[in-house]
C-alpha cells in the first residue's frame, strides 16, 4: 500500500482533535503500521502529549518556506513505529510568510512530496489547528482524506456543517479526491439522552460515515498527556485505551477494498440530506427540545 495522508480536522476547538490524533496514531503504530504524525498546531499539544520538546526550528516551518528537506525534521517518539514532526509556538508566524509565497495553499503538499514518493510510511497524520487558516487550508490540500472527531453535543452540529463546507469548496478549487475518511464521536456519555440523540442525528445523515467505534468521556484520557504518554502507556486497560484501539482496528478495516465495488469505504459526502442548512437546523431543535442536563 502507498503513503495515504490523512488530516484530522476540525476548526471547533475543545472536540478531542488532538486526543484523537495521538491515539489513533499510536493504536495504529501497535498495530504494525508505520506511521507519521505532523502536528500542524501553533499550541503544539500533540507534540506534548507524546513527550517530544518544543523545540525552535524543530517545526515543519522551514519545510513550508521551501528552506529544508522535511526528512530532517522527523523525531522518534517513544511508541515503535510512530515517528513525529513536533510543533513549537512560531509556527504561529508561518501563516503570514505563506500567505506571500505563489501557490501558497500547496506549500505542505510541496514539501511533503520526498516523504510521500520515498513511501517509508503507511499513513501520514496531520493534527490541523483548531481554526481555518493557511495551515488549516494547506492541509486540506495536501491530504487523501479527513477524519472528523466531533464532540457528543448539539452545538457540534454546527461545526460540522462549517467543515463540510470548507471540505467542498477544496474539493472544487484544487483537491478534487478529497473525501470523508470518517467522523469520529468524541466525549460520548450516553447515559445521557442529550449524547444519544446528537449520535443518533449524526447517523441519520452520514450513515456509515460515522465509525461505530465511540470515544468515552474520561479522566485517563485527560490526564495522559500530561505525563507525555498515550493513552495506552498511561492506562492501558482503561476504557480510553480499548476506545482507541478499537477506532484503529475500525480504521484499518475501512482501508480494505468491498467486495462490491473493489473500493475503499472513505466517502465523498454521499449521504443524500446532508448539507449544511439541514445540520444547522438539526441543532436548533436539539437545542430547542433537549431539557436534559448537559454535564458529562
């Protein structure tokens, strides 16, 4: 199999994003993978969470400007086979230095091309910045396929129309490929209703988009990158570590050809209803109807 790059995006913060690159990326690593993970944000929390120093000039900064071969800025992580390109605050600059450069939405595409053709990888990750920006945007360039996490709740809703928006306007304007690897529900408590009925409208719109896979809301999960561990170092029998792993072994099996049309699962969008307009809508009535109480 060819390097695929996959971006987990979402430019609503606090969704369990970066939690969810980590991890993922790690289950993937244990499960024999060779993975790549670019942390793409100025707060550098994957970089952390993994252990690595922020380091100056240790960004893929230098990559983006054309100045450096990004091959000399991977770092080994303590997981076997995960290897990372860290972030470090002045990545926060780089925008502007882009934004003067021609063709500046393809800037990490460019600089990725050695990784890619060298095919040393199996998935690239990118943990994109929590906002949309030129990072944010190269990204969606640069990538094969987004992976969506989204928090459990209504207001969700109207992220998620926000990104799918921004995922057909790249499509039309440069990535015409790009497709919907997955949407990820994070910060699952379904022992509320509140949980339930915000998975169950995201279901009825996406269908098998939707990894079956839910990620739990726990203390492990938050208190692992604190300690520069995943969460299958920090606790690996908790209830985030089996999440995790099972997301990976959901994620691997997507890759595979159906047998019915010899493609893979990653979607354009092709679940009929589901434009921004309808989700919008759906999180009113939520927000309308819902009299549960909203604590986790």
């Amino acid at each position: 199999m060819s390097t695929k790059v996959i971006a987990l995006a979402n430019q609503k913060g606090g969704v369990g994003k970066t939690t969810t690159a980590v991890n993922l990326a790690a289950c993937l690593a244990k499960r024999r993978q060779n993975i790549l993970l670019i942390d793409l944000d100025p707060q550098a929390n994957a970089t952390s969470g993994l252990g690595l120093a922020k380091e100056e000039g240790g960004s893929i900064y230098s990559a983006l400007l054309g100045e450096a071969d990004v091959r000399t800025l991977v770092k080994p992580t303590s997981v076997k086979k995960l290897h990372m390109i860290p972030s470090e605050l002045d990545l926060a600059g780089c925008e502007v230095a882009i934004a003067r450069m021609d063709n500046y939405l393809h800037c990490l595409k460019n600089a990725l091309r050695p990784l890619v053709e060298q095919d040393e990888y199996d998935f690239i990750l990118f943990d994109c910045p929590p906002s949309i920006g030129i990072l944010f945007m190269n990204a969606l360039y640069a990538t094969d396929s987004v992976v969506i996490p989204m928090q459990a709740e209504y207001l969700a809703l109207e992220g998620l129309s926000v990104i799918l928006s921004v995922i057909n306007q790249v499509r039309d304007a440069g990535n015409p490929n790009l497709k919907i690897e997955g949407i990820v529900m994070t910060m699952c408590d379904l022992r509320t209703n509140l949980a339930q009925q915000v998975v169950d409208e995201v279901e009825k719109y996406f269908g098998d988009s939707i990894y079956k896979t839910l990620i739990p809301r726990t203390v492990r999960l938050s208190e692992a990158p604190s300690y520069g561990q995943t969460i299958t170092q920090y606790a690996p029998l908790s209830k985030g570590a089996t999440a995790y792993k099972n997301l990976a072994r959901e994620f691997l099996k997507r890759q595979k050809p159906t047998p019915a049309t010899g493609t893979e699962s990653a979607q354009i969008i092709s679940v009929p209803g589901a434009n921004p307009d309808s989700l919008e809508s759906a999180a009113e009535i939520g927000l309308a109807e819902s009299s549960e109480d909203t604590t986790f």
